[in-house]
C-alpha cells in the first residue's frame, strides 16, 4: 500500500510546500482537488512533480450524474477534462461522486453504468482509471457491487471510504469481501459518530474500524493508494496539517507493518556414516 493526503488537508499550503512537505513526512502522493488552485497551471504542478519525491494519487471531482441531460452533458464534459489532467500529470485515477438519482435502487445503477461507459472508454484510451466513491446513492458494497457489475469495465472501480460506509452500518468485514479487487483506491478518515451525527477525529481515536479495514485490504492484496482525508476547507478548526500529516502516517504505518517471522535454520544433521 502507498499512503497520500488530500490537499484539503493542507488549504493554506502552496503547491511546492504540499511537495516539500509531504515527501518529508513519508507520503508517496497527493489528492488533488480538480477544481483547486493547485491544477490551475498544468506546467507549473508538473515542475513540483520532476522530483519524483511525490506523486498525484487521485484527481478528485465533484462530478456526479444527476438524471438531468442537459447538466450531465456538462458533467461529462467536466470528467473528460479531468481525466485529460490526470493523463498529463501521470495520476492513475480520477473520482467521482456517483450519482444522486434514487439511492441504491437499480434504476439509478443502470443510469450510471450506461452515463459511464463512454468515459471509461475515453479514460482507458489514456490509461487512467475513474473511480467511484461511495458518498451518494452507493453506500453500501453490494450497491456498488450492483452499479459496477452491470458497468463491467476494467478502467472503473470503487473508491471505497470506510467512515463513508461505517455510516451506514457497514463493516469491513462485509465491504472488502463484497467488492474485492474492485476497490482502486481507499480514503480512511476516522471519527467519532453519534446519532446527531459524525465529528472528525484523529486516526485510531474514532469509531471507525479502520485498522481492520487496512488488514483486510491487505489480505486481498490491494497495492493502490490509502488516502488520508482531512477535510480542512469545510472544516477549518480542524487541527492543521503539521500537526495531523505526520501522526497520520505513522498510524497507517503502525497498521499495516508486516511482522515477518524469524527465518528459522534447519536442523543440523550428523554427516551419514561411510558404508
């Protein structure tokens, strides 16, 4: 697994000190809003990038289909930039929010999977993936399960948020299982959850069942990116970034060590006696 942060982590940061910083605190990439001031200059984010110290995990959309034609030709518009952003920037997938149209019906799986499958061919053209996050109308695993069985196609996948799914009673004992190798990327964000509703907390403080989830990413062998999210632009009194980053990580670190055994030596054995 390959751990990343989400720029929303870090709103007051510039593009190099996202870089700078990011890389010095053990991340492997970072998740970009598409619509962020941070992919406003194509060339300059491809400059920070040369290094090679980070790399854009995700380039994350707003983009949901809404069952309105007009607005969702522009919706499909607004993915196939995104998608042609992340070709130029080397980032391996694009996410989306679903689709909001009859939650978890099978009519709103079927409206989905035949809105997407031209993107997914324009996204598999150019070798980036779109990803699906489970914040509308698929919360669950099988919903999902249902929306991408009927999609059928290699580029797509979910991406799969376990407070997202904890929020409806979903353990990871039943998401990872369900979906399995359809899961393309994985955001963990911890919290503690009350009938009125979910507050943030820092990773391993909360009600989420994360560490869980990571052991059994790890048991179906999933090798994408864990995204950690930490959403401080809708919630700025969140603790910031130098605080939260590095704590973060070396949560998901302590989580997700493998613990080898220790080589044992084979039994000496008396050389055979001389016949």
């Amino acid at each position: 697994m390959k751990f990343s942060f989400s720029t929303r982590t870090c709103p007051e940061w510039d593009l190099d000190t996202i870089v700078s910083r990011g890389h010095e605190f053990g991340y492997r990439g970072i998740e970009v809003d598409a619509g962020s001031s941070a992919l406003a200059d194509l060339e300059k984010v491809g400059q920070a990038l040369s290094s090679g110290k980070i790399h854009i995990a995700c380039v994350a959309t707003s983009v949901a289909m809404s069952g309105k034609k007009r607005l969702d030709m522009e919706q499909a518009d607004a993915l196939r930039l995104s998608i042609e952003n992340a070709q130029r920037l080397g980032a391996p997938v694009v996410k989306m929010l679903g689709t909001s149209v009859r939650p978890g019906r099978t009519e709103a799986a079927v409206q989905l999977a035949r809105w997407l499958r031209p993107l997914a061919d324009f996204a598999a053209e150019r070798q980036v993936g779109i990803v699906v996050e489970n914040s509308a109308s698929f919360r669950t695993a099988h919903e999902m399960w249902s929306m991408l069985d009927l999609l059928n196609h290699p580029a797509v996948g979910a991406a799969w948020d376990v407070l997202d799914a904890a929020l409806v009673n979903e353990e990871p004992s039943l998401s990872v299982p369900v979906l399995n190798s359809r899961i393309h990327y994985v955001q963990v964000r911890d919290a503690q959850i009350a009938p009125a509703g979910a507050g943030y907390a820092p990773l391993g403080s909360g009600d989420v069942a994360i560490e869980d989830f990571l052991k059994r990413l790890r048991g179906i062998g999933y090798a994408g990116y864990v995204n950690f999210g930490w959403d401080r632009t809708r919630f700025p009194n969140l603790p910031g970034a130098e605080a939260m980053l590095p704590e973060a990580i070396e949560t998901l670190r302590h989580w997700t060590k493998i613990v080898e055994a220790p080589v044992k030596k084979p039994a000496h054995k008396p050389a055979a006696a001389a016949k």
